[in-house]
C-alpha cells in the first residue's frame, strides 16, 4: 500500500489497498490490534468442523455445519496466478486453500490439507445434514496441489518447495522472526499432508493410487528422520513440542504406523506421558519454541489445549487415558480453547468411554 502511495497517492491501485485496511483491524479482548493476516478464519472453520464430527453430534449441529461447508468450499482457491506461476517463483494454486479467506489467496500445504479433510469428512454425510458435498473434481485439484508440493525427501514446507540453504539466515534482516530466509519443511506440515491424502485415497482408492501411496509413505519417514532423541517433535506453528509431537504421531497413524509396530509412537507417547503434571493436565510455555527445550508454563500451571493435543496424541497413539511461529512471534487462536478440548473430549469418549456396541449417543 506504502509502494503504492509513493507511486501515485491518487492510485487505483492505492485505493484499492485503502478499501481493504480494515481486513488486516481486530478488535480484541485487549484493544485493537493489526494483523499480519486477514484472519485465520479457513484454518479454525476446518479444525472446528473435525471436532464438531467427532462428537457424532453432526444431526443436533446441521445449521452450523451447513454454514461450514458453504464456507470451506467457498474459500477454496479455483484458480493459479495470472500467467506461468515458476516466473514469479510462485507454485500453483489452483485446487488450494488458504490460512484466511479467497481474498487472500496464498494457499499453504497445511491449510490445504485441513481444508481437504474438512471437505472429505462434510462430504460423506448426508446433504440433509451439511449441504451439497464439494465436487469431485476439486478434490482430485487439492490432491493434485499436495502431491505437487511434497519435496524430495518427502517433508512438506509451508508455502512452496524448500529451494535453498539454511546458511541463508545469516542474512536474515529481521530481529524479531527467526529462520525466515528459507521455507523449511516441517512436521505439522508434513503429517497434515499424510492425514489429508490418507482419507482422500479411502474416498478415491484408484486416483493416482501410486503417487498417493509414494508421497505418503516418503512423507512417515520423513517424520520419524526429524524425531528428536527424547521422542517428541519441534512443533514450529504451536506451542511446542506437545503440538508437534500431536502432529508427527497422527501423521504416522495415517500412514499405517501403530503403537505396537512402531518405536517412534512409543517414544513419543513416553515422551508426553513424562511431561504430564501432577494435575494431570500438561502445560507447555512458549519458551519451549526459543530455547528449543521443553518447559513448562511458569508454577507448573496446566493449560486446556496443551492437554488436549497430549489427550488426541495418547487416544489417537491407542494410549487410554496452543500457536507460534517463527520461534518468537507468538500468534493468538482465540477459538483454539473452544475446539481441541471438546476434540479431545470427543475423541476420548469414542475411543475409550464406550464399549464396543454402545450408542455413541448415550
């Protein structure tokens, strides 16, 4: 916009930023704030409609998640950049979705992916319930941008494929964001990938069944390449290592690990239990993202979504019983406390409450 203005201040072009400031304004709990996005909205609407499904409450919540479905299949991009997007060093788009909404129209892997899930999960039941399910065809373009964006040795960035060096850092210019210069592959990234592609393959066993099977494979072992010696994982877009560690479990699940036949998930299931309080909740400060050593909230206090990404990673590991990015720029989810707690309760109840037979309604 600032480029714009200098260029002329009389601009279209200037103000057609001025039209969208107010985009980028959040009114919080405390004061205004201005955001580095235009929002978050895609990213929660899809973990908030994974935790809505997973209560089997979907009939008691069918105007809620008819306006989700609406939303998530709105929001997806239909469309690359104008012209070759390699000249720009942009990658496709087309088939993709975004962190926010179509406006902003820069898609990453993550977002792709849970965006994916959402729309697979919404589309297998009954439009009485959710609406029309997205089209075949915009899937099989989702699937298309996954495969498209895994790198060689099967990690997933955030934003494009991984096309330098991390000595590059020393010239980054910013002190406030660290390992910026280079998109790094990454475990959430990565598992949400395997999740994603997992559940389209049930739904299109026969698209692509090989460049599936391949990219989803190549991406469990990246996962457990990059598993630190104490068991857990970095977890770079969360509060920490309980968020990464939630990641590169479920991303093995899907691609076929268990508890029994992998080391991996048993060093990370121990890794989390031995991080359980006496509360016998878990409670993960943001230090953990700076020092890049697990610590705890100070006084050793609990905190309802850290213990709800270690309640998913047990549950979803076969065990019965928050954000930040760029290691300093701590990121505000205000719905985050809403969702996983009542996912991970959910989840507990389906796996571990009921016996086998029983009405999940019950």
């Amino acid at each position: 916009m600032v480029c714009c203005w200098l260029e002329d201040p009389n601009s279209e072009a200037f103000k057609r930023h001025i039209a969208r400031v107010k985009d980028y304004l959040w009114l919080a709990e405390d004061g205004m704030k201005i955001q580095g996005y235009n929002g978050c909205q895609l990213w929660e609407a899809a973990f908030a409609v994974q935790a809505i499904l997973a209560t089997k409450l979907d009939q008691e919540n069918s105007t809620m998640l008819k306006k989700a479905n609406t939303f998530v299949k709105e929001t997806q991009i239909k469309r690359n950049t104008s012209g070759d997007p390699s000249r720009w060093y942009r990658h496709i788009s087309n088939g993709g979705w975004p962190f926010s909404t179509a406006d902003n129209g820069w898609i990453a892997c993550d977002c792709v992916a849970e965006g994916m899930k959402a729309s697979i999960l919404l589309s297998r039941l009954p439009c009485e319930i959710v609406g029309e399910a997205i089209e075949t065809e915009r899937l099989f373009d989702a699937a298309n941008v996954l495969l498209s964006m895994q790198n060689a040795n099967g990690g997933y960035a955030s934003y494009e494929l991984t096309r330098s060096y991390k000595w590059l850092e020393v010239l980054n210019p910013i002190e406030t964001f660290g390992d910026i210069m280079v998109d790094y592959q990454y475990v959430e990234c990565t598992s949400a990938a395997i999740q994603a592609l997992n559940l389209f393959r049930q739904d299109y066993p026969n698209h692509r069944k090989t460049e599936v099977e391949t990219c989803i494979a190549k991406g469990a072992k990246y996962i457990e390449s990059v598993q630190l010696l104490d068991g857990s994982w970095y977890g770079s877009w969360g509060i920490c290592y309980t968020y990464g560690t939630w990641f590169g479990i479920k991303g093995l699940i899907d691609a076929g690990r268990t508890y029994q036949n992998s080391q991996s998930i048993r060093r990370a299931c121990d890794f989390l239990l031995s991080k359980q309080l006496s509360s016998g909740g878990w409670g993960e400060s943001y230090l953990s993202c700076r020092q890049e050593v697990y610590t705890n909230l100070e006084g050793n206090k609990s905190h309802l979504v850290n213990t709800a990404w270690a309640m998913l990673s047990l549950i979803e590991a076969g065990q019965e019983i928050r954000g930040i990015f760029n290691k300093n720029c701590t990121i505000h989810y205000p719905t985050y406390r809403n969702i996983f707690p009542i996912w991970a309760l959910a989840e507990y109840r389906n796996n571990v409450v009921l016996s086998p037979g029983k009405s999940s309604r019950e």
